[in-house]
C-alpha cells in the first residue's frame, strides 16, 4: 500500500498557547478491569474500537519480541500477531477501527521501520520514508495517522492520509512530531519533542490544520497524548519533577483530569479512548511488571451522551503481582 500523494511542509495557520494545569471539574474516571496477554510480564493495549476490542502489543518473556494481539471485548485475546516480513522479532500493533482494520510497525534487519496494516488476516506495508514510517491510529472511514522521517530534510514529522491524500506536518521548534490518532471529524492528536527544552509536549491538529501546542499540565516534564475519540476527549500520559508517570484525560485542553491507577508504581498511561469513553492503557506495579487496563471515563453531571454501557469484559480484577531507533517514540 503507497501513498497517493505527500504534501509536507509547516502549517501557516497556528494557535500556540501555553496551557496551565487544572483538574478536570466535570469527569471522573471509572476503573472496569485489569488483564494481561497469557504469559507475558509486558503487556502495551494501544487503541479500543467502539465495540471494545482492543489492539496493543506485548513482550515474550522467553524471546523478548515485541508482537502484537487483540483483545474482544469478551476479554478473549488473539494469537501473537506477528508481521511477516520483520526479521528482527519487532511487531507493534498500534491501532484498530470498528471493521477491525489494524495498523502498526515493523522493523527489519537493515535498520528500517516499516508502517502496516492488517485486515483480515492480510498484512499489507505503507512506506512513506525510506527510513522510518510508523502508523500509529486509523479511524472508522480508514483515513490514519503516525510519523515518519522525511527523506527530504531529515526531519521526523507527523501525518494524516485522509481521503488518500498524505499531508506531513511539524510543529515549530519541533525535533519530532507524532501523530497518535485521527478522529471521524479529521481531528488528530499526537506530542512533539522541542528543540527548546527537550521535552515532550501534546498538541491537537483541527481539521483545517490548525494546530494547537503546547499542551501540559502544570508541573509536567513531559507530556505525551496518544489517543482521541469522535467527541474529541483526549487521553495520554505526563510525567512529574519527582519523576512519577500520571496518566491525563480532559475534554477540553487546559482542563486536566490525573489518573493514577490504585497500587501502580509510579506509572500509569492512557492510550486509546473509544466513542462510549472507555480507555485502555497500562500500568506499571511494584515488581515492575506492565499489565493492561480498561477504564472509562463519564461526566459527574451523568452519562456522557446518555448511552446504555455496553458489556465489556469481566468485572475489575485486581492482576496478581508476579526505542527502535534512535528517533522518539517511547512505549505507548
């Protein structure tokens, strides 16, 4: 699968505004259930679908590949899924939509990260570099998002294929720009790194391009959003000076909700929100091992749209305690 057309170049049309810290005044998150991939001490959920299947990826504890799975949302977990052309063990499964159409990465031996996709069991690739492509959401109407580095400058950038047209973007002063997710009105959501300081910033791209930076709680040393639904509600993660990983919710930018998962060591993130608002992530426990989480987040004044819950998984079970290249795009 290639891309039809690549435009990339620095939008014109900007809002950059600092965003202080606030606590999120109108939602609260509800913790539904813990799980882990059978055997695995690693295990990474990345993005949910509207029908609560979940797509992520997770360590082999005897190997140490990275491979991906899918989760129902009867809580039933896929065969390790496995691109077929890495020949280095290295498969991340990033997101999935509601025809379950998934997209991830893959290395190979020469050094090269390759995006793909998969449906039905067929695994096609989609370079835009020749160096580094990772797709890292796709939305209900196939459009999809991630990174790459342009070949032209060098220079690691965001994009968004919507319609088949391929638009690069960087965010100014950017050394990196990911984009994490595209939603059904064409808004994307991702984090850049800064030239200035080094550190990981959210930002929020509309439909027209526009882009809104830096987005970080206060306090934060590094922000990273990953995840975006059709309402716009972003999920992600930042981390604070005593060096503890929260994971970060709001509706609105500037207007943050902090969620730490009960008993985690220092580390919880929130990567992929669905339509109905429930969230998949991870968390880290004291003996350092990473289990999946499955939350949702409602309104304190009531349901978010007044939709019945629909049945996702087991009741909340407590789990039994028991970067490719050097470019930036750390663990979701």
């Amino acid at each position: 699968m290639k891309p039809k057309q690549l435009f990339v170049h620095i939008l014109a049309v900007l809002l950059a505004i600092p965003l202080a810290g606030t606590v999120a005044q109108g939602a609260t998150i509800e913790v539904i259930e813990t799980f882990d991939y059978p055997g695995s001490l690693l295990t990474r959920p990345q993005k949910i679908n509207d029908h609560g299947v979940i797509a992520g990826l997770f360590i082999d504890p005897t190997t140490g590949a990275s491979e991906g799975f899918f989760r129902s949302r009867s809580g039933r977990f896929s065969d390790p899924i496995i691109e077929p052309n890495t020949d280095t063990a290295f498969t991340e499964l990033r997101g999935v939509n509601n025809r379950r159409s998934m997209c991830g990465d893959y290395t190979t031996s020469d050094g090269v990260t390759h995006g793909f996709f998969r449906k039905s069991s067929v695994f096609s690739d989609y370079d835009i570099s020749t160096l580094f492509t990772v797709v890292l959401g796709i939305n209900n109407a196939e459009d999809f998002s991630g990174s790459f580095i342009d070949d032209a400058d060098g220079i690691q950038k965001g994009f968004v294929s919507i319609g088949g047209t391929v638009t690069g973007f960087g965010v100014p002063d950017a050394a990196a720009t990911l984009a994490y997710q595209i939603n059904a009105s064409n808004e994307a959501t991702g984090y850049y790194i800064a030239n200035s300081d080094g550190l990981t910033h959210g930002y929020l791209r509309d439909s027209s391009g526009n882009l809104t930076f830096p987005i970080d709680p206060a306090g934060s040393t590094g922000t990273i959003l990953f995840g975006n639904n059709d309402s716009n509600w972003v999920v992600g993660r930042y981390a604070d000076a005593s060096g503890i990983t929260h994971g970060l919710f709001f509706m609105t930018p500037g207007d943050f909700l902090t969620f730490d998962f009960p008993g985690a060591a220092g580390f919880t993130s929130l990567n992929g929100i669905n339509q109905r608002n429930y969230i998949c992530g991870r968390y880290v426990d004291n003996a350092g091992i990473e289990h999946g989480i499955l939350v949702r987040a409602r309104k304190t004044t009531g349901d978010e749209r007044g939709l019945p819950a629909i049945p996702l998984g087991s009741a909340f079970r407590p789990a039994a305690p028991s970067s490719v290249l050097p470019v930036k795009v750390p663990a979701s």
